[in-house]
C-alpha cells in the first residue's frame, strides 16, 4: 500500500463527507434531518472535519443542519439526544452568533439539574424511542452528553460545568471499567449492581476513548485533571491496543475474535488514540496503532464514500453471543466515526510534513 498523505487521506475523507451529506437515505441510519444521538455524531464528525481540514463548505452545512432542525431539539429532552448540542460551542465561535452560547447553557443547566442520574450520580441512560433503561450507566453518554458539557466549560469558562464533566468521566469509568483488562463493559446496572450481559463491546469502549481526550483539552484549563482519570484512560488505551487486530481493525465485541470485525468503533478507538497522544494522555506509540487502523479501514470505504461493515443501533444485548447477530448498515455513526479519523490523522500528517520541509 503506497504511504499515507496528508492529501490522500483528505480525498478519502471528502469521499466519506460526501456520501452522509448527499441526502440520498431516510432510513434510521442515514436520516440526517432529525434530532438525535446518530445525525447528532454525525454533525459533530462534519465540524471536526471542517475545522481541521480547513473545509469552510462543512461547517457552513454544520450551521444549515442546525438551521433545518433546531426547533425538534425542543420535543424531548433526554441525554442520548444531547450529541448535536457539541458542534455548538464551535459554531459560536466560527460566527459569534449569541444564541448558539444562550441555548448550550440553558442545556447545560438541564443536565446539571434536570437530567434523571443513577445513585452513583452518574446521568442515566435515557433515550427517545418509547424505551427506558431505569438506572442504567451506558457507555454511550460519554460522548452523547459529557463531550458537550466539556466544550461549554471550554468556550464559558464555567468551573462548575468543568467540574460536572470531570465527575461524569470518573463515574463512567469506575462504574464500567473491568479491572482484569482495563477496558470496559458496555453497561452497569445500579439496581442490580452487576454488567448485565459482560460484554466488553467495541463501539462502547469507542466512544469513551475519543470523548476522554475530548473532556480533557477543554476542562484542562478549568478543573485539575486527577491522577486517577489519566490511570484510568492508560489503562483502556493499552488494554484496547492489546485487542488490536494485525489488520489494525477490532471484532465487534473486543475478546470475542470469532465475531465480525466492527468498522465504526475500530474507527472510534483509533481517533481517541490521536486524540489522546494530542491531550498529553498517550504516549507517542499509539500513534502507529492509529495508523494501522487507518490503513485497516480503507478497503470498506468504497469509491462512493459509504462506509460498510458498520453495526446497526445496539442497546446492552440479553448476552454476549447476541452482540454478534446486529446486522450491517450504512449509518451516520459509522460514516462520522470514520471521518472524524480522518480528519485527524490529515491534520496529524498535514504537520508532519509542513515540519519536514521547513
């Protein structure tokens, strides 16, 4: 395979952009035009991609999207449709437009509260399907709910907002974090006190390794970030590296290598790797597995820019054999995921390579 450019990753993730923005699918995994977790990753992965590729025609859709569907944020306030509210500390300070800063804390104040919690204090898995998860800490909520909390506290300087998701990682962490491997459960019951089905699944511990890195470049500055969330995060990061396929992907549950090879969440880890290296979280080395999974990724991108072999929506599963029975489809989650990679690594490489010619 010829090397990685800064060029040649961009084109890939242009391809990628262009196929969850052509409007072509209305069904759950690609409808765009709705207010929830999956367009929600998906607009979050477009303003990254915009911002760190320098694609000005991204963050203008970031800023139409909202424009087109804003009013539904309001129907049903739950924490997994808190994700589009992320791209909005960005979208302020892009355009300066006050109401973007006005409706981030008035969801800031909801989820310091409002939002239902579990006796831990952790925020509870609620949704907006007729579905409830009563008492129940999900994975998920890291990057639904606390990667919002974060960026506010970044863009208002709010120590108590910084406060609140600094508290949140360490509860998801403690709650879900298995102490043989290092990485996590997809779910805890508080009422039962136990990981209901055990299943180390691999989008889970995805989105808690990209929101970790994210949480700590913007409350660094606000709160001091303990010890014990720096141990926490090395120790997922290298229990996660250990599950790494030679072809840099991950199966869809982590220690089960008889199940399918997931794109989204090998997708999702790879980026929390740069991004973690990025917050002064990871040692350089995790550079080269990010790589590996770039590389990985590539042949299930196809020339269109959907990304395949993408697990559809998946709740904490009756067991772990079950996990390996969600069927394929191109989904928001799956194409941003992949994109926000992408773009990370182009920026990483665009470096690179500007310091090598100097």
């Amino acid at each position: 395979m010829p090397a990685m450019t800064a060029e040649s990753v961009k084109e890939q993730a242009d391809r990628v952009y262009r196929f969850m923005t052509a409007g072509r699918y209305r069904e759950w995994g690609m409808d765009i035009d709705h207010w929830d977790w999956v367009p929600g990753v998906g607009v979050i992965s477009i303003m990254e991609y915009g911002i760190l590729t320098r694609h000005e025609p991204a963050i203008a859709y970031v800023s139409d999207w909202v424009e087109r569907n804003g009013e539904k944020a309001a129907r049903k306030r739950v924490i997994n449709s808190m994700a589009p509210f992320a791209v909005f500390p960005d979208l302020y300070r892009h355009s300066g437009n006050r109401s973007y800063d006005e409706q981030s804390s008035a969801v800031a104040r909801w989820m310091l509260e409002e939002a239902p919690r579990t006796r831990e204090g952790a925020f509870e898995h609620t949704v907006t399907e007729p579905a409830s998860f009563p008492e129940q800490v999900w994975a998920d909520t890291a990057f639904m709910a606390v990667v919002f909390l974060a960026r506010f506290a970044g863009l208002s300087g709010d120590r108590k907002v910084a406060e609140e998701a600094l508290a949140q990682s360490l509860v998801h962490l403690r709650l879900l974090q298995d102490d043989d491997t290092g990485v996590l459960f997809h779910g805890w019951d508080c009422g039962s006190g136990n990981h209901m089905s055990a299943a180390r699944w691999t989008r889970a511990n995805a989105w808690v390794a990209l929101a970790i890195p994210e949480i700590a470049m913007n409350i660094g500055g606000l709160v001091e970030i303990p010890e014990e969330f720096r141990e926490r995060y090395g120790r997922l990061a290298a229990g996660l590296r250990s599950y790494q396929s030679a072809d840099g992907l991950w199966h869809t549950v982590l220690d089960r290598p008889g199940f399918y090879k997931e794109t989204s969440g090998s997708a999702g880890i790879a980026c929390g790797f740069l991004k973690g290296v990025r917050a002064g979280l990871l040692e350089a080395s995790y550079l080269q597995a990010g790589a590996r999974t770039v590389e990985g990724l590539l042949p299930f991108i196809t020339s269109e820019g959907e990304v395949t072999s993408v697990s559809g929506g998946t709740p904490v599963m009756p067991s772990i054999e079950a996990y390996n029975t969600i069927p394929l489809i191109p989904t928001l989650y799956g194409q941003g995921l992949t994109l926000m990679l992408l773009a990370e690594t182009a920026s990483l490489l665009s470096g690179k390579e500007r310091s090598e010619r100097k």
